[in-house]
C-alpha cells in the first residue's frame, strides 16, 4: 500500500498530540516539519524517529518551501490563532489538503479571503473540532434534528494561567488577546462548535465579560469570565460561559441541552452525555478513545478517497463558528448584541 505522505506546519503542543494519534497508522508517513523554532523542530523529528527509526523527516522554517521541496499529499496546520494566512495560502499554490486546528483565525476579513479561494478551488479541508466525531454528539444530534432544543446552557470555567517570561508554547500567548482572541475565541469555540452542530446557526449574539479579578499576571490581557447569550435562527436561546479565574474547583467543560421531549446533559472534555426523554430509560454515551486518532482518520482515509463526505468540519463550515465567537468578542467590546 503507497503511504500518504503528510507534513505539519506548526511543530508545538498540538503537533505532538496529532504526531502521536498518527504514528500507529501504516498508511502514513510524517515527512516534513515546519516551524520557524528549531527546537521543536529537534523534539518532534526526536518522538518521531524514537517511535519510527527508520523516519527521516525534512524540516523547514516556512510552509511553502516545506511544500514546494516535499510535495506532501496533505498538511496539518497547528499554528497559534494569530498565525494563520500564509500556511493556508501555500496549501492553495500547491492544491495541497489541509486539516487546521481550530480556531482557524482571529482576521475575520482574511478568513473570508481564505474561505472563498478554498471554495473556489474546491480544495479539501478539515478543521479540529473532533467533537463532531463523537457518539454521544451523533446520538444527540439524531434526535435533536427531530426535537429542536429551546434551551442551551454550557461553558468551560478553569483556574488563572500562570504565564511565564521565556515560554515557547501555548502559554506564551494565550493570555493575550490580540494573539489568542481570548477564553470564547480559542478555548470555549468547542461549546460554540457542539452549539452549532447539535443546534444550528445562530443569528444574534450579545456577550458581557468579567475583569480585574485575575491579578498580576505575565502579559495577561484575556477576559477573566463571559457570558454569552445566543438568539438561534430555529426560536431557541443559549447562554454559553467562560471562566479562567475560578481556583477551587467545581468548573470544567459542561453542556446541557433543552428540548420538549429530550434532554442530554454533556459533561467534561470528552463530552459524555447522558440523555433522559419523556417516558424512556434514559442513555449514558461515555467518551470515546484517542479522538485525535479518529479525527486524523478520517481526514486521511478523505485525501487518500478523494471524498471528503466523511469530514464533519471543514475550514469553510469552521470558520462560521470563529465568526460567532468574534462576534461576542465584538459584543463585548461594544456592549450592544452583534447580528449574524
Ligand atoms: N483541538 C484541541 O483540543 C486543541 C487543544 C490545544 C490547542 N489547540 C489549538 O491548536 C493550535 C496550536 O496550539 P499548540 O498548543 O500546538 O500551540 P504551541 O504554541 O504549543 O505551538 C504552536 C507552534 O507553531 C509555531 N509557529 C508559529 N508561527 C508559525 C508559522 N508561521 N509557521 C510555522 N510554525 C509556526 C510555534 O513556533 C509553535 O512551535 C492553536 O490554534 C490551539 O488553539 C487545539
């Protein structure tokens, strides 16, 4: 069997969490790193080759040079969210595929750009909302197609950051809005995601944030909580929340969904779900294994196809969901409801 040959542009955290949900797969070869810091270079060309000695994998500083000399069959793009543009614009010269971890952007006029060269060049997309791959989020989704939800609430609520001077990862810039979009924009877009796939679009948005309670910390200029109300297109309401100020526990990532007759309660990263309706036994749907593994799958076995039917999330399909979680951003910047 030939081997899919793929390269990732963005050699962080989340290149080490895709490295390792696609090392075990027989049909791939990891050829090509690119990342303008040489030392995650050196780490993820090291976990490849301890895992595969055989791996000889090029490395380079920018996408389109890494694209150009190796002519990878697919890319997986896992920039920070203030990074994006040129990757995605290398992808397009060279009709190369491409996943993209979420959020796909922070430019909303340049992800508009992207969206319609994409769909122009009918290139094949997926962004990281391994969510949508879930049990629980189908089974739930099954019937709330037939049993549209009236009432959403959920959220994600953590401890305060503690950035430091000198970090080379996530940490470096998720305290800062301008680079990260904030709590709404990088972290909870998750909820806003499972929102829209299990509910539909929404067409208004108002947000209010919470400040000052986080202290004193490194480069930090993120909202300390939010709250974010959602007016969506089917008559339904949600109010989705965030917080990174909350240190004594009781937060974590939760999603509790309101319809007539069907209820389903998500609860944790993994989005177990239990589901009660009117006059049933009600279902519990643990979490399912290594997610990253089943989202690279299916993107793979989609390039290797030349069929993307498979793929729940696409750069276009992703990029609504940035626009709603830049919109509560905007909301709250101007304190008024913001239409979609
Ligand atoms: N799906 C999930 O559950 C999940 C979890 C964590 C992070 N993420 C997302 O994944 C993305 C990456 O996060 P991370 O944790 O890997 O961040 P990270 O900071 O650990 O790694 C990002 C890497 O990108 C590199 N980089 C910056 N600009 C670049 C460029 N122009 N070209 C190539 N490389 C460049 C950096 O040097 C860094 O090594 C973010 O959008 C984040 O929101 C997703």
């Amino acid at each position: 069997m030939s081997k899919l040959r793929v390269g990732f542009v963005g050699a962080g955290g989340m290149a080490n969490a895709h490295l390792k949900a696609m090392i075990g797969f027989e049909d791939v070869e990891i050829a090509a790193f690119c990342d303008p810091d040489p030392a995650k270079l050196e780490l993820r060309v090291a976990e490849l080759k301890a895992a595969q000695p055989d791996a000889a994998p090029a490395t380079f500083a920018d996408a389109d040079t890494m694209l150009a000399e190796t002519g990878v069959d697919a890319a997986w793009l896992l920039l920070p969210p203030f990074a994006h543009g040129a990757a995605e614009r290398a992808c397009l010269k060279h009709s190369t595929p491409f996943f993209v971890e979420k959020p796909v952007g922070l430019d909303w006029a340049l992800t508009q750009e992207l969206v319609a060269e994409v769909e122009a060049q009918g290139l094949m997309t997926c962004a990281g909302y391994m969510n949508r791959y879930r049990q629980s989020l189908r089974s739930a989704k099954a019937l709330l197609d037939q049993d549209p939800a009236a009432l959403v609430h959920g959220g994600w609520i953590g401890g305060s950051p503690s950035p430091k001077p000198g970090d080379t990862n996530i940490g470096s810039w998720w305290v800062i809005k301008e680079r990260s979009g904030g709590q709404i924009v990088e972290q909870c877009t998750h909820t806003f995601d499972v929102l829209r796939y299990l509910c539909g679009e929404a067409v208004e948005v108002y947000a209010r944030a919470a400040n000052g309670f986080n202290k004193d910390l490194y480069s930090y200029t993120i909202d300390d909580a939010s709250s974010v109300v959602l007016q969506m297109a089917n008559g339904g309401v949600a109010n989705l929340m965030s917080s990174c100020s909350a240190n004594a526990g009781g937060g974590g990532v939760w999603l509790n969904v309101y319809a007539h007759d069907t209820t389903c309660l998500f609860t944790g990263w993994d989005h177990a779900v239990k589901i009660l309706r009117k006059g049933a036994e009600a279902q519990e749907i643990k979490g399912d294994g290594d997610i990253f593994a089943i989202e690279d799958r299916v993107f793979v076995d989609a390039v290797r196809a030349k069929d993307g039917s498979a793929i729940a999330s696409t750069y276009p399909d992703a990029s609504k969901t940035l626009r709603l979680t830049l919109a509560a951003n905007e909301s709250i910047a101007s304190g008024k409801p913001v239409a979609i």
